[in-house]
C-alpha cells in the first residue's frame, strides 16, 4: 500500500471514544476521505476489495449524514477492511478498460466528423473527446467536469516521481525507479490462491522478477521480447530484487503517460482509474491545449516571466521536469489571483463610476469639540485611521473601507466621530451590527459619549443632545425588541430626516426603512458586506459612503484577496493600560483544577465562559453537544452556581435574554457552543475556558480569548487539550506566547493555508486550484499588475485587452457572483 491506512484508523478509533460525533478530525470526516480515499484508490488492486472500498463509500462518503448508530457499523466495517488492505501487501492492477483507439467509427462518414470537428470547442461537453461515453463523462461529471475547458483545469493533485532511469544493476531498494527492459518471460501464476502474473524482464545489466498479484492478464500483453517500462517502488523476496505490481507501460512510439517520467495523480471517483484518466487527459491536453487563447497581454506575461497558458496547461499535467512544473503552476496560480483582482476591481470601479456619492463637508471645528469631550485621548492609531476616514468622506466617490483593529482597540468611537461628521453636514448615518444586543451596546455607548458634550432629551429607543450642532442630534435604536407602533414610527421620522444615526441590525437597510439622505453606512463585526446589500441601497438612489468594522484579524494577503475591493484600515495599537491575558493550555489531567479556578473567581464576584468542544456538524449537533455539555456541568460540577446556555439554535429572543442576564451579573457562567457572537462587552468576565482548545484556529481561539480582559482585573483564558496532535501543540504555544492577533492570524495561515482560514466557502473565498494565500509575492505582483491595467485601460475595452476581458467575464459569471 503507498498509502497508509495508519491515519484512518487513528481517526476511526478516536471516533469510537467520542461516541461518534464526528469530532476526531477537524472539517470532519468526510473531507478527510475524499482526500484519502482519492490516494489510497490508486494502490488498491484486488477487484474485491476495491468492490467493498466502493460498497462502504470511502470515495464519496457521507459520515456526517448517517445516524450514531449507523456510523458506528460503518466505522466496524471500514475497520474490517482497512485490516485486510493491509494483509494485502502486494497488488495486481485492476483489469483496465482501455478506452476505444481514436479513430471516428467506421459509421460516421469523414465529411460528418470533420464537420463535427469544426463545432466542437473547449466549451464542448467531454463526450466529444473519443473514448469519453456518456455514462464515463457522468463520472467526470462528479468531480465537476463538464467540458473540454474544465477536463484541461482539472489539474493533478500531485505527481508520481517516475523519472528517475535506472539500469536493472543500478536499482535500489524502497526507491521510486524507472527501468526500460526487454521481457524475457511473463506467465500466470497462483499468488496466495489468486490468479496473478509473473514477468522476469532485463536489460543489458542484469534481470529482475516483476509481479502483479490478482491481475492475470497483463501475462498476455507482455509478450516475450516485447519492451517494457516499468515504474515503481522495488521490493525484496528471498534476498532477491523485486517489483511488486509497478505501473507498466508498452513504450512503442508514444510518449509515456503512466511510467518513466512525473505521473500525474488525479482525483478520482467511482468507476474511473488512474490509468484511464491519464490517458484520456492526455489526449485532451495535446488535442486542445494549444486551443486555449492566452488572455494575458504579452507585455505583461513577458515583465512577469511567466508561460504561455497552453504551455502552462500541459506542464502541469505532464511536465517535462520539476522546474517546467513548478513554473507552470506559477502561471496558473497567477491567472487565478490576477481575475480575482481585476474582478474586485471592476466592482469597485462599477460602484464609484456608476453614481455619484455624497461628498461630506467635515466640520473640524465640531469634531474638535467632541474628541476633547472623551474620557480619554485616541490612540495615535486611531488619530490615522480617521483622518483616513475624513479624507475619504469628503471625496465625491463613495468610500468602501475595511477597518480592522483588535478586540478593544477602540473602532467605535472612531465610526461615532465619522458619524458625526456626516450628521454636522445634514446627512443620516446608519450604524449596523450583527445582533440586537450589539446594536443595543452601540446605542448606549453613543448616547453615553453624546452626553458628556450636552444635554440630553427623550429616553429609550429615540434620543436627542444638544451641544454639539447647531441643533438638536438625533439618535435612534431600530431593533425587533420594540413595538410595531413605535417601530413605524421610528421609521417614519427616519425618512422624514428627522434622525441623524440610526442604529439596529441588517433590518436597518430593508425595505421598510427609507432614509431621506443615507451618506455614511457603518457596518460592525460583518467580514463581509455583500454586493447586493449594497446594490439594494443603490436601488433605493442611495450610494452611501460604507465603513466595514472587523476585530478578525486578517493577514494583508488574505485580505487583498478577499476584499480586495475595499480601503483597507488598520488600527493596530491598543488603548494604553489594557492587561494580558493569561493564557495556559491545559491537558485532561488539569480538567479539575481548571473548574476549581473557575469556582474561585465566581466566588471573588467575577464570571465565566465556557467553550463547548468543537464539532462541525450541523447546527442541531452543535446545540445538541452543547446542550448536554451544560446539563453535565450544571449538575455535577457547578450545581451551586448560576449557569447559563447559548447556542446557534436558540431564537434571537431567548439568545439576547440570556446574554443579558450574563451582562447584568445574574449568572456566573456562560456555557455556548463556538459559533456565538463576539464583541460583547462584558468587562467582569475575566475566564474563557476553551474545550478541545486544539482544534480551533490561531485566530478562533483569540477571538474567545478577546471576551474576557475588558475590564480592570486580570483576566485568563485557560485551553484544554486533551491529546494534541503536533500542529495542535504548535497552536497552543503559539497562542500562549503571542497576544497580538495579527501576528497571530499570520502564523495561523503558514499552519493551517487558507483554505481552512476561514472556510472557504462561507468566505466567498473562490476556488483556488493552484494558487496559495501563502503566494504572498505572487499575489502582490497580481494585484499591482491588475492595478496597472485599470489605470492603463479601466474598462479593458482596448483591443489588446480583449481577451482578458472576455475571461474575466466568464470566471465572474461562473458562480461567482457571490463573492460577496
Ligand atoms: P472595538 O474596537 O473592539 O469595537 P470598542 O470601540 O468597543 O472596541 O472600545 C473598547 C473600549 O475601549 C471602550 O470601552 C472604549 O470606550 C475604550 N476606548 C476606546 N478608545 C480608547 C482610548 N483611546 N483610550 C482609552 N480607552 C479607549
Ligand atoms: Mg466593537
């Protein structure tokens, strides 16, 4: 076997401990399949075992679906099998279906293929290529291969190294080598009770004995005298040089596809083999490669020493070395981040070209007024950041800013000055977050820095301070919490003009609620404001200046690959004062004295989170786990202090009551699964307990650990772990050390890559075959060089630019619309 049927069966019996939640690997079992099944596929020969590899659904597995109970069959079965693929040290090949030889059938006259000929384009389905059927492009199909265009991007995930040529003499053994050979003699033979094949072949230098366990019929294709290249790992039998089922080929004229050379290794699925998809990849790259239009100006190409794309497509099939491989995913991973970038690009351009915005007139003088009201000074970061913020304001493009400072670093009161900036000029602003009780938060805090400048009339949901204006400043909380009445009544005076800042949730720019005249948007804690949020506004004939608030720290790469159409902002320094916190990771041993710290600060007044493990399930797991987390908890460690539960399933309602309750002091502990909110002030919660702490991300564990040390006491967040894996371990330490989230967030994307950043998907991270975020150069000359061409050509229109154009616009319209 070349893959090791070791890490599945680690993950199985972890597994079986954990009672089957599909916790022992994180992103679940199911990912980890589909990339070990896609590996371990190729090594399997026996038809048998390959039949039940099929039955239990290790290639398109569905573990997260199936019931406890039906889990834990299929884990005994795979179990089962795992040990049998392993009995099985050697192989024989699978009988392979050789696809048909390329000739039009016989049926079809020359004058009807050639015009089919004619028709077909990249664009065509596969069944165009000869040997693809339908029922075989319907296996290709599932691993989203539709057209000739997608089989030539449907890249290898790694390549065998079978170039290494060696004379017979010369092999060493438990090295990947190549041998060309004559066959001396090739005969069927019975290898444990299993009909297989048996070839002594040799070269000038001396012979060697070749098997295929379970594989017959290869002793009829290799005919006595024949050449013979053979590929593969050597063995030793009786003292004696061997290859146990090597990749054979038959040289004749062609070029090799499965020997002698960098093999490609393709993903897979049920019913297609190796030998199969490489050769039928092969036939597509040389037929069609060279059809490709090479959408990069020259110019550019040339500055950027990059290959030609047809080139580029077929090396990193077959590439003819490791360099010639290397360069041409240098080239494609550039394609990928340069149509990224220009489409970030022409969104923004689309948004600021298409309508005018609302350049703000800032009144300094006002401002002045409010900044010395503050308790405190700024930070010189948050001095930059809005003078970035001003500037932008006054433009009459409107702005797209990203700002991202830590947790605590102070992003509010620099939205409230900008905020106030647009209200002194007769403008509304909208102020939105993620959840009610954060809105609430941000309301009061407002009002409370309001007051300190003048005086204040009306309560609740509507207030109005004098001072600070010529008149009255209005501001109002629009949430769900309040009365239909008076909702529509707010509402009312919002689109009359009569409130200055309004603040609530997303509720706030639907439909029901029409400002009079939107200039600045403030959207908090959201990673993403999407397109269509921002086109309903246009719709509605605002094109508001918008300021995005994130306390995610993002790596600048990850970034300018995911915003890359928004300002970027950062404040990178905290307020002066602010505490550590401590940070110890604990193992399964240290359980107890973590709940007895737990129990002392409780008693000295102070309170508690709690993180439940993490699962990635479905929501319904998630709250279940928690759930019962809470329960254990409240009845057998802490039945004498007041607990609380928050999870993704609780309505809106029950999940603020409980968080308010938590706020107010009247539980001591807060138990929630992950995926709760953050951003919550809660300056007497001074411990984040954290379970399976190595499992989360770099930057998910400091965002937990970002909940507590608001406040004046010394605060600690204390990760348990039970058995680490290294990177785990490596994590832990990290987070031990490090308190700054940046530096964190970029340690976290060398450990983890990207794609695991944050989940690509919910992300809108697109698809990334080639490129890395790590690419850190290479993005950065995709962006410069996509900046380049806008400045040169903003709307690609000059004929040089054409076929840029053209790609850009099928790669945006391929589901892409919502990277957003
Ligand atoms: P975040 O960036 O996480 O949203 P906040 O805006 O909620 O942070 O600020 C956190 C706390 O720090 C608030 O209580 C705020 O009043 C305070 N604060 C903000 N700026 C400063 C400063 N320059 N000096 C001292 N305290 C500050
Ligand atoms: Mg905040």
């Amino acid at each position: 076997m070349s893959v090791s049927v070791e890490p599945l069966r680690k993950i199985l019996e972890l597994e079986h401990k954990r009672g089957y939640v599909d916790s022992a690997v994180i992103g679940g079992l199911d990912r980890f399949l589909r990339n070990w099944a896609g590996q371990a596929i190729e090594s399997i020969t026996n038809p048998q075992l390959l039949g039940r590899f099929y039955k239990l659904r290790l290639v398109d597995s569905s573990y997260a679906s199936l019931t406890k109970q039906q889990r834990k069959q299929w884990a005994h079965d795979v179990l089962h099998l795992l040990a049998e693929l392993e009995r099985e040290t050697g192989e024989v090949k699978l009988p392979q279906k050789t696809p048909k030889a390329e000739s039009a059938p016989a049926t079809i006259r020359p004058s009807l293929a050639a015009r089919r000929r004619a028709m077909e384009s990249l664009d065509s389905p596969i069944t165009v290529v000869t040997g693809i059927s339908s029922s075989l492009a319907s296996k290709f199909d599932r691993l989203g291969v539709k057209t000739i265009r997608d089989l030539l991007y449907f890249f290898p995930h790694r390549h065998l190294d079978y170039s290494q040529r060696k004379f017979i003499s010369q092999l060493v053994e438990g090295e990947e080598q190549t041998i060309i050979a004559h066959v001396w003699q090739a005969q069927e033979i019975m290898l444990g009770g299993r009909r297989s094949t048996e070839a002594i072949v040799g070269d000038e230098t001396g012979n060697v004995r070749v098997v295929w366990f379970n594989n017959p019929y290869l002793a009829k294709k290799l005919r006595t005298n024949s050449r013979v290249v053979i590929s593969g790992r050597v063995g030793l039998f009786n003292g004696r040089h061997v290859f146990e089922s090597p990749e054979w080929e038959l040289p004749e004229e062609k070029e090799l596809v499965h020997t002698g050379r960098l093999v490609p290794v393709y993903p897979l699925t049920r019913g297609l083999y190796p030998r199969q998809v490489r050769q039928l990849v092969k036939r597509v790259v040389d037929r069609w490669a060279g059809q490709l239009d090479d959408f990069l100006p020259p110019g550019l190409k040339q500055r950027c020493h990059l290959l030609d794309l047809s080139q580029a497509i077929s090396q990193a099939h077959y590439p003819e070395d490791e360099a010639l491989r290397a360069r041409a995913r240098v080239r494609l991973a550039f394609d990928e981040l340069i149509l990224l970038q220009l489409g970030v690009l022409s969104r923004k351009r689309d948004w600021q070209d298409g309508q005018p915005g609302n350049p703000v007139s800032v009144d300094r003088q006002m401002l002045g007024v409010f900044l010395n009201s503050l308790p405190f000074e700024l930070t010189a970061a948050q001095h930059k950041v809005l003078q970035e913020l001003l500037a932008d304001l006054q433009k009459s493009r409107a702005m797209s800013r990203l700002l991202q400072g830590e947790v605590g670093s102070g992003k509010t009161v620099v939205a409230a000055a900008g905020l106030l900036a647009a209200a002194a000029d007769g403008y509304q602003g909208a102020f939105m977050a993620p959840t009610e009780i954060l809105a609430e938060q941000h309301f009061s805090t407002l009002c409370q820095l309001l007051s300190r400048v003048g005086s204040q009339e009306g309560e609740g949901y509507l207030r109005s301070y004098s001072g600070l204006l010529p008149r009255p400043l209005t501001v109002a909380l629009l949430i769900g919490d309040i009365t239909q009445v008076r909702k529509q009544g707010l509402q009312q005076r919002i689109s009359d003009g009569d409130i200055d800042i309004a603040i609530g949730t997303h509720a706030l720019i639907q439909k029901d609620v029409e400002f009079r005249r939107l200039g600045l948007l403030v959207v908090d804690e959201q990673h993403r404001f999407g397109v269509t949020q921002r086109s309903a506004l246009r719709q509605k004939g605002f094109n508001p200046h918008v300021l995005v608030m994130t306390a995610t720290p993002i790596p600048r790469t990850l970034a300018l690959t995911l915003y890359g159409d928004l300002d970027l902002s950062v404040i990178d320094q905290l307020p002066p004062g602010r505490q550590a916190v401590r940070t110890k990771w604990l193992k399964a041993a240290q359980r107890e004295s973590a709940y007895a710290f737990i129990r002392r600060q409780a008693a000295s007044g102070r309170q508690a989170f709690i993180v439940c493990p993490f699962v990635e399930e479905s929501e319904v797991i998630q709250a279940k786990a928690a759930v019962a987390e809470y329960e254990r908890l409240s009845r057998e460690v802490f039945p004498d202090l007041r607990m609380g539960l928050l999870h993704g399933r609780m309505p809106a309602v029950e999940k603020d009551k409980v968080m308010r309750r938590f706020r107010s002091g009247e539980l001591d502990i807060l138990v929630s699964t992950p995926v709760v909110e953050v951003g919550i002030d809660i300056p007497n919660a001074t411990v984040m307990l954290v379970e399976s702490a190595d499992r989360f991300g770099l930057s998910q564990l400091h965002q937990f650990r970002g909940r507590v040390g608001r406040g004046q006491e010394q605060s600690y967040c204390m990760l348990l772990a039970e058995h680490p894996s290294d990177i785990g371990i490596q994590r832990l330490d990290l987070i031990e050390k490090i308190q700054d989230g940046f530096q964190l967030a970029e340690e976290d994307l060398k450990l983890r890559g990207p794609g695991e950043f944050f989940g690509t998907r919910q992300s809108g991270l697109p698809d990334l075959r080639m490129a890395k975020l790590s690419d850190v150069a290479l993005l950065e000359v995709a962006r410069a060089e996509a900046i380049r061409l806008f400045e040169q050509d903003r709307t690609l229109e000059k004929p040089e630019h054409h076929l840029l154009a053209k790609e850009l616009a099928r790669v945006w319209q391929q589901g892409t619309a919502e990277w957003s």
